[in-house]
C-alpha cells in the first residue's frame, strides 16, 4: 500500500494554538499643579497597546492618557490634568496546545473593556488625584501546527458535477430580493 492510499493525511497549517483573558484594575496617583478641592470628572483617552507571548503568558503593554478635571482654590477654578499611565498587563493562557512546531507565533490582542475610569478621589494628604482604572484583554496565539485528517478514498465531488436539476434562470428570477425585509435606499 502506498502512502497515497492512506486513510489519513496530514496538514500543517496555522491555528490557535493558546488563549487567555485578564481583567484589571489599578489605581495610579496623579499630581495636579493646584491643590484640588473637588472632582468634577474624569476619562480616559489615547488608548494605545501591543503584545507578545513571553514564557507561558503574553504580555500587554500600553498606555493611556487619564485626564481630571478639578476645581481648586476652594472651589472658585477649574483646570484639567493629563497625565500619561503606562502599563504592562500579563495575560495568562488557559488554553496551551503544547503541539504548536516552531516558536514562530502571532499574538493578536482585544481590549475586551478599554480603559476605564471607575473613581477619582482626592488623597488624604489633599495634594495628589487618585485614579482607579478598569481594563480586560482577550488573547490568541497564533501558531503553526500539524492537523490528521481522513482522507475520503473515493475523492472529492467538484463543482461542475453539482446538479441544478431541472432549475432555469426563470426560476432564480422569482426570488424576492427584499427577502430579510430591508427597505431599499433611493
């Protein structure tokens, strides 16, 4: 029997070959250029991130400018400091496909929950803004790997053997073309 006549086959391919998710929350320490009386806001903007599989786990590294708005002066100004966070998550993989042939891989990484500001509070000494900050990472990693298929012995159908049966182009022409019930724009 040749290796033709196999049963099955096998394919490399690239496939996800780990998986992990982390949520977060950290709390980062703002020093504003006034004595702040009072929070009136705060938001998060300029998300940036990348990543990559160090070990058993990947890790995310980003940043992301927290703005606070304030009044200070016994509550007669307001002003708004910016500052830039940077961070560095690491998002552990609860799926590992130990098969994976090289060490080639891709990580593709989504920020489930962008950061988010969940409180700003002034310190107890009354000089610094503190920032609670919410985030989720979801992550694949992208590896080659070897699949076993089963071959079918009596190949494959194509699709110039497909039977249309007894079917015209008069028949395709009473199709309704609002079928899903969508209006069509003028």
């Amino acid at each position: 029997m040749s290796f033709f006549d196999q049963e099955y086959r096998e394919i490399f391919t690239k496939a996800v070959c780990g998986k992990g998710k982390k949520f977060t929350q950290s709390t980062h320490l703002i020093s504003p250029p006034h004595r702040p009386s009072s929070i009136l806001g705060c938001w998060v903007i300029n998300h940036v991130y990348h990543a990559k599989k160090k070990g058993d786990h990947v890790e995310v590294h980003g940043h992301f400018d927290a703005n606070v708005w304030f009044s200070y002066n016994d509550n007669t100004k307001t002003d708004v400091v910016t500052e830039r966070i940077n961070y560095c998550d690491h998002v552990p993989l609860y799926i590992k496909d130990e098969n994976c042939i090289d060490d080639d891989l891709e990580v593709f990484a989504k920020a489930t929950q962008q950061p988010n500001c969940l409180e700003a509070n002034i310190t107890s000494n009354g000089q610094k803004i503190s920032v609670e900050v919410e985030r989720e990472f979801f992550v694949d990693v992208i590896g080659e790997t070897k699949l076993c298929v089963r071959v079918n012995p009596k190949g494959c159908k194509h699709d110039d053997d497909f039977d249309f049966g007894d079917l015209s182009d008069d028949d395709f022409s009473e199709i309704d073309p609002d079928f899903l019930g969508r209006k069509e724009e003028e």
